[in-house]
C-alpha cells in the first residue's frame, strides 16, 4: 500500500485586461490573497498578464514584472505556481510556460503547438521540450492550451510518467465541446489527473470564453467544474486512488514508446 499523498489545486478563472500587465497582476494579486483555503499548486490561465496577443510588443523580457511578481507570489502563498506569458529572448518571442516554486526556482517550457488560425505560429517561435516538474510527491506536465489537441505530445509513458496534467488556455467558447471532450479524453488516455484553466471575458479581438475551467479524475469525471464565471476554486486530489487504480487497470502502461522528432 503507497501512503496517501494529497495535493490541493487551485484553479484562478479570470478575465484578463488587454495588454496591461499591471491591472491583471494586481487583479489576480487581490484574488489569490482572497482565497482562505490552503493549496499546494496555484493554475493561472495562458498569457494571463497580456491576453491572447499577437502584439510583439506587449512580450516581456526574462526576469522582468511578471516574472518577479510569481516569484513574490509563489514564496507568499508557498505554492508552485504555474501559467504562461509572452517572453521576447534573443530577438524571438515565445509563448511560454512557467512553473515557479517557492524557493523562487523557476522551470519553463515553451508552447510546442502554435495556434497558426490566430497567427501564433507567425510570432512565437514553438518550444521543443516537454516539462515535467516534482513538487510534494507528484509529478506534474504542464502544457498550453492548442497541445490538448496533439495526444503524442500530451502522452504518459512508462519510462517517464507523470500524475497530473494540466493546460493553461486562453480557449474559445465557440468550441467548447471541443475542450470539454479533450480534456476527458487525455485523463482516460493517460490514467492522470487533468486540470484545464481557461479565462472567461472576450479580448480585444472579439473572441468570447467562457472558462469551463477544470480537474478531472483518471476515469475523467469532474472534481472541480468552474462553469463560466470569475472564480477561484481549491480541490484536492488523491495519490493513492491514482496509484491503486493504476494497479488494478494498468492500461497506460501499455502505451506505445515514441520519440518526437525536431
């Protein structure tokens, strides 16, 4: 019998201000310090500082204001917060991911699947690597948004497995359904834990979302559903039901060894 290990999750469901970092740092700054439950990991949605832009100009460097503003978050709550921003680096722009611990050590990893119907792939240059990070007994794959529609990437194999995913996602209202039924497909594909943030609002474009934000069991029932509201919600999920039921329906297990080509 593995010991219980839990982890508790907290999903911020947000709208985002158009290009200002500023009043989306400080807007999410007095939600976080609202919540009066404790969490181990803190989801922020995708490019949560700026919005879905295609503007260069609106990316930041390394170690700028929004870097330094989840280091000072990550040591006040104590949590690994996670979520991503446009970064310009060495005359390119990513879309990148963060994962920020509370010591201040920071992993990232840039999004691998450019959304190429919003142009991303003409602005961002796509990431190579995949994350996967440790943090209180679990180990976590972080991925944005359009990688929940490519499985090979988001997949769990044997020689390096890991316990939960998650996708950070500025995604659409108007394909929903799309997301609703990735999702679940990836936590039953992956036998894992799977949590999907997505902001709510429209941006500056037009674009409606309406959150559906997300954590999802192995089987891919619903632990945390957010519906379309700001909201910010904890929900803790078990290791020991991940491991037993892995146990005992081993499937991924069998998934097939690949390796993704540059």
């Amino acid at each position: 019998m593995v010991p219980e290990v839990f982890l508790n999750v907290a999903v911020v469901q947000t709208d985002i201000y158009w290009e200002n970092v500023t009043a989306n740092l400080s807007s999410l700054e007095e939600k976080i310090t609202a919540v009066d439950q404790p969490f181990d990991v803190l989801l922020l949605p995708e490019m949560f500082s700026t919005g879905f832009t295609m503007n260069k100009d609106a990316a930041e460097p390394m170690n700028l204001t929004t870097t330094r503003w989840m280091k000072q978050m990550a040591a006040q709550t104590g949590a690994l917060l996670t979520g991503s921003m446009a970064i310009r680096e060495s005359g390119n722009c990513y879309n990148r991911l963060f994962c920020v611990y509370p010591d201040g050590r920071t992993l990232t990893a840039d999004k691998r699947h450019l959304f190429r119907m919003g142009r991303e792939n003409e602005v961002y240059t796509r990431g190579e690597n995949r994350l996967i990070v440790e943090w209180k007994g679990w180990k976590i794959c972080p991925l944005i948004c359009y990688d929940l529609r490519f499985p090979v990437w988001s997949r769990n194999t044997a020689s390096d497995p890991f316990d939960l995913l998650i996708y950070v996602a500025n995604w659409p209202a108007r394909r929903s359904y799309a997301w609703n039924t990735l999702l679940r497909a990836r936590a039953i594909e992956n036998q894992c834990y799977v949590a999907g943030v997505n902001r709510v609002g429209a941006d500056a474009t037009g674009t409606e979302h309406q959150g559906d934000s997300v954590v999802l069991d192995y089987l891919g029932e619903p632990q945390l559903l957010l519906g379309n509201k700001e909201s910010i919600k904890v929900v803790r999920i078990s290791k020991y039901d991940l491991q037993e039921y892995r146990k005992i329906f081993p499937a991924w297990s069998d998934a097939d060894d690949f390796r993704v080509l540059p």
